[in-house]
C-alpha cells in the first residue's frame, strides 16, 4: 500500500492519522534526532549536568558512609561489640570478618536511604507538580550540600547507643534527610525534561539520561574510593585534613549551580488548591484513565525486579568463575551497566526508527534468553560477562521506550505525582526481590531461579504480542 493510500484510509480516523504521522515525523527526524541534536539545547544541557553531579553525588555518598564507618567503627575483633554480634546472629549473618562487620553496619544506612524512597516518592511528586520545577531541584541540591557539611561532625566524641557511637545515629539520620530531600528532586527532574525538549526528540533524551545513570553508577561505586583518597590527600598537602567531606558539597553545589541557570517558563498552576492526599489520588487516575502509561510504569516494575533479583544472583554466578570468585560480583554488575549505557547510546541514534511496543518486547526477551545462557554458561567468566552485557542492552530497550511513553502521555499538570508514584512502585520492585530472589536461591539453587525469571520475562514478553502490527 502506498503512503497516499494509507494517509487516504485512514483520513477519517483522527486518532490513527495522528498516531501515523507522528511515526513518519519519527522517521524523518531519527537521523537528527541523536545525542548532537539533544546536547544542542542549551537549557536541556544545563540539565544534564545537573544531573550527572547530582547522580554522582548520591553514588559518592554511600561510598563515604561505608569509608567513615571502616576507619571509625570498625574494630578489628569482634568481641568489641556484643551487639552487634547479637544482631548478626538474629539475621543469621556471619560476623567473623572485618568485611562482614562493615557490610552489617552498611546495611543499616542502605536501609535509611531506601525507606524514604519507599514512602514518600507519591508525595513529593505532588510538590513536584505544585511548586516551580527547577526551583525544587536547585533546592533539593542546595540543601543536600548544606546537610552533608556536618557529616565530619559526627566522628566527634561522645556517648554511645545500644553499642553504637552517637555518630553512627547520626549519621542514619543524615542518610534518611538525604534520601527524602532526593525524592523531591527526582520527580521535578523527570517532569521537566518534556517541558525542554520536543517530542521527538524525548526518545534520545532519555536515551542520554539512562547512559549518563550507568556511567555515575559504574564511576561512583568503582571510583569512588580512589577519589575520596585523592581528595584526601590533596587537601592534606596544603595542611586541610579531612579533604574527602569536601567532595559531596562540591558536586551538589554545581548541581544546584547549573540547574540555576536554566530559564523555563512553567504553565500556570491551577488557582484551586487541593489537599495532597486528593492530589494523589489524581495521580492514580492517570493510571487507570491512560492504557499506555500504565502499561509502560508495569514494564519498568518488571524491569526493576529483574534487576534487583540480579544483583543478588550475580554472587552465585559470580562464585561459579574461579577467576571471580564471591567477592568481585560487581564486575558482572558493572558489564550489565555497560550494556545499558550501550543500549542507550544506540536507543538514542536509532530507536525511533522502531515501535516501542516492539523495542519493549525485544528487551524482554533478550533478558529471558540471557537468564537462560547464563544458567547454561555458569563457571565461563568471558560467557558470563557477555551475556551480562548483553542483558544490560535488554534492559535499555524496556526501560528508555517505558521512560519515554511515561512522559509523553501524561498531562503536564501530573507528571510530577504520576513520576513520585514510579519511584515509590520503582524502590518497592527493587526491595522486594532482594529478599525472595536470596531466599529461593538458598531453597532451590542457582539455576532454577534463572529460569523462573526468565520465564516471567518471557511472559512480559509475549504479553506485548509483538508480532501484531502496531
């Protein structure tokens, strides 16, 4: 059928004339709508910024929480702590090791970054929406580097606990004010990046926002030591100690500096003023009242469960290479991020060639297949690393046309309450498989739970019918 017959067909249907020319501008523009064509609006660039030294940021944060507690309150036996050797005993945790005692005492910030996530993304994407988008991100940026200033402050001596310093509270307590002023932050962020940048342009947007989150991820936790050393011994050489506590307010402060500068002219807000748990409510209408943003919130819960089994997997798979060993998981971890950050890259220079319906499908089922090779490859470290690669360009082809849907076909006046909601399901589908994918792990064995989860994404899969026209 030629395109004059097809725009004839369908001229009396507004709905598919405009879902058809909105493939064929798609088309056209997909040669210029790259990462060039993105990085070229100004206001858009200023953003990204902002966000690659606020990711860092938050990446650096945990790396310095974890160096505080190793040279502070760790000791190097573990009778020095009753305590906490109560507590390891309780979750059945070993306690032998000075590792695991810096892993327990982690977990407890892990913990007090993620419980926030978990209540309070709905409700700080209703401020989201009700108060000037890039004043909450500058901020949210401003007073996370005002609060990490005070970080030194807790080594200070003082009383102790239930068997802990006063500044291991302390800190806690930072951690949880950290992760809630992060909540505001991120639904502004993601609520503001139709407002500066066209619609066909939203595709690489993301495309660049997902690379740029696996690059800081990869960085952050791969770097971040070193880093935090340098600046340590940099500042030492000019006779400042504690060099390392300056690096956190350095990367929010220009965060907060770039975001300033961007000039975004928001659609009035609406004059009737409704109370937050109403507006939350209208944020779950979005869902009910529009298939296609809910469908893709429901492949990003999928993707995220899948993921967060992963990470507890990749220690089995990785105790299976006798190059590897349990301790370096992480390096599978990173390959799935360069395969993301990959994936995202080329989402970007040609993802809007493709449906996203079947781009969507496409990811789920290359996750499937390399769940299943990776139960078949086990103890082959170069196998292993390349089928975690290629799971990580799975995951970008779900996870950007989700992102990219989400933003396109909610209101204006939503995004921000719809955007808090998917971090609340986002946090609770990367919780929950923590603890199910262990314990089924521990019952059944590594590789039947493989093939569990790439059956579930298989499903996911086929649940998109990619081989129907779209």
């Amino acid at each position: 059928m030629s395109n004059h017959d097809e725009v004839t067909n369908n001229l009396n249907d507004p709905t598919i004339k405009s879902q058809k020319q909105i493939q064929k501008e798609g088309n056209r523009e997909s040669s210029r709508s790259g990462l060039q064509k993105v990085l070229r609006i100004n206001n858009f660039r200023k953003l990204w910024i902002g966000q690659i030294f606020s990711q860092l940021a938050d990446k650096f944060y945990i790396v310095l929480m974890v160096y505080i507690i190793a040279q502070h309150w760790v000791s190097s036996t573990p009778q020095d702590n009753e305590v906490l050797a109560e507590v390891a005993a309780a979750i059945r945790m070993d306690f032998e090791t000075r590792a695991q005692r810096i892993t327990l005492l982690a977990t407890g910030i892990y913990v007090a970054n993620t419980i926030p996530a978990m209540l309070f993304g709905t409700l700080a994407g209703v401020g989201a929406d009700r108060w000037p988008k890039i004043r909450v991100m500058v901020t949210s940026n401003g007073l996370r580097a005002f609060l990490v200033i005070f970080a030194p402050f807790c080594l200070l001596p003082g009383p102790s606990f239930m068997g802990l310093a006063w500044g291991y509270w302390a800190l806690l307590g930072m951690t949880f004010l950290e992760s809630v002023l992060t909540q505001f932050f991120a639904p502004a962020e993601q609520a503001t990046i139709p407002l500066l940048v066209p619609t066909e342009h939203l595709l690489a947007a993301n495309s660049l926002y997902q690379a740029t989150s696996m690059g800081a991820t990869i960085v952050g936790f791969a770097l971040g030591d070193p880093i935090l050393r340098l600046f340590r011994q940099t500042f030492l050489q000019v006779g400042i100690e504690g060099g390392e506590f300056l690096l956190l307010p350095f990367c929010y402060a220009m965060a907060a500096i770039s975001l300033s500068r961007i000039r975004l002219k928001e659609p009035p807000k609406s004059i009737k003023a409704k109370n937050f748990w109403e507006e939350v409510v209208t944020g779950l209408k979005v869902l009910k009242q529009r298939p296609t943003v809910r469908g893709a919130m429901l492949h990003l819960v999928i993707l995220y469960s899948l993921l967060a089994a992963l990470y507890v997997l990749a220690i089995s798979l990785a105790s299976s290479i006798e190059e590897l060993g349990p301790t370096k998981f992480g390096m599978l971890l990173a390959m799935s991020g360069l395969g993301m950050a990959f994936g995202a890259v080329v989402v970007a220079q040609i993802g809007n060639t493709f449906n996203r319906r079947k781009l969507t499908a496409s990811g789920l089922g290359t996750i499937s297949w390399s769940l299943i090779f990776l139960g078949q490859s086990r103890g082959s470290l170069i196998v292993t690393l390349a089928l975690c690669g290629l799971l990580g360009i799975g995951a970008a082809l779900v996870a950007i046309p989700s992102q990219t849907t989400i933003q396109e076909d909610t209101p204006e006046q939503q995004r921000g309450k719809v955007f808090g909601l998917q971090n609340n399901l986002i946090n609770i589908a990367l919780s929950l498989p923590l603890v199910i994918a262990g314990t089924l792990v521990g019952r059944y064995g590594l590789l039947p739970v493989l093939w569990l989860l790439a059956i579930f994404a298989l499903f996911a899969a086929l649940l998109e019918r990619p081989w129907k026209r779209c």
